[in-house]
C-alpha cells in the first residue's frame, strides 16, 4: 500500500473540497486540527439555494463588514453543509439571518470565523432541534443548549437560533 506523504495528501484534500463546493479555497496544512475549508457568499448561496434554505438580511445586503448584512464570505464548508444537513433531515423551512458577519460575538468558534450561522425561529425547527437532539443546559447569557449526536450546538437566543458547526452534521 503506497502512503500518501503530506504535499500530496494535501493537494488530494484540496482537490476533493473543490468537487464538493467549487470556488472554494482550502486554508491551512493538512496536519493543522483547525485547518478549515473557506468558501465563498456566492458558493454558499449556491449551496443554500440546492436544498430550498433561504436568507435575509435587516440591511438587505452582504457585505461582511456591516453589522445590518448577512455574509457568507469566509464561511466554512462544514458550517454550510450542516445547514444542509439540518434542511435535508428536518424537513423545516430554513431562512439564515446571520452568517460571517461582523457584529457578533467573538472568539474561536464565532460567526466571524466561519463557525455559525443564525436561523429565524419557526415551530417546524423548534420542534425538530428538541426532540432530536439533547438538552445541554444554559448557556453563560442564559440560551438553552441542544446538541447533536456529531456535537453540534442549537443555542436558543430568543428570537433565533444561533448554531455553532463544528462538522457537518453527518452530510
């Protein structure tokens, strides 16, 4: 059996990404736990389009450095296909109203990262994230928690849904 040594790992990962999401940009060494596929507005739009999630934004724009838009900008690839993961296996309407945008929370796994998406709330997706996943308990600003069976975070903010992707959610 040949082994793969780590310039021609890397180069087969980038190349299996680019069938996957094109357009999409590979960020990292293929020995970097963090390293995370990046991918466009324009390639995340596409992929939200595939599978009938939609998006808003209260500025009716995407630029990611207002606060008022809805990016996708440097979202990344695993977050994207968890929003397909959670379209295709709930069967709920989906609308994004907050992706890489500025104007969220900081830290390792923000939005600005590429790690979270907002989702308006609808009974539909309500009902799927309790009864699906479990209930982790209260978060630090006092959002109840519902994780995944792949370790995926539903944050219940009130008036949505803040969900972080560490993977894609079994996709």
């Amino acid at each position: 059996m040949k082994t793969l040594k780590a310039p021609k790992l890397r180069s087969v990962l980038t190349a299996l990404a680019l069938v996957v999401a094109p357009g999409a940009a590979v960020v990292g060494t293929a020995g970097e736990a963090s390293a995370a596929t990046k991918i466009s507005h324009a390639t995340a739009t596409s992929m939200f389009s595939q599978v009938g999630i939609t998006w808003s934004s209260s500025g009716g724009c995407s630029n990611r450095n207002v606060s008022t838009c809805t990016s996708f900008d440097q979202l990344n690839l695993a977050t994207a296909q968890g929003a397909q993961t959670l379209k295709r296996a709930s069967g709920c309407a989906l609308n994004i109203t907050g992706g890489t945008e500025t104007g969220h929370a900081s830290g390792t796994y923000s939005h600005w990262n590429g790690y979270k998406l907002d989702f308006g709330k609808t009974t539909c997706v309500g009902n799927y994230i309790k009864n699906t996943f479990t209930y982790i308990g209260v978060r630090g600003d006092g959002a109840q928690q519902w994780q995944s069976g792949s370790g995926n975070v539903y944050a219940d903010e009130g008036n949505h849904w803040d969900v972080t992707y560490y993977n894609c959610g079994g996709c």
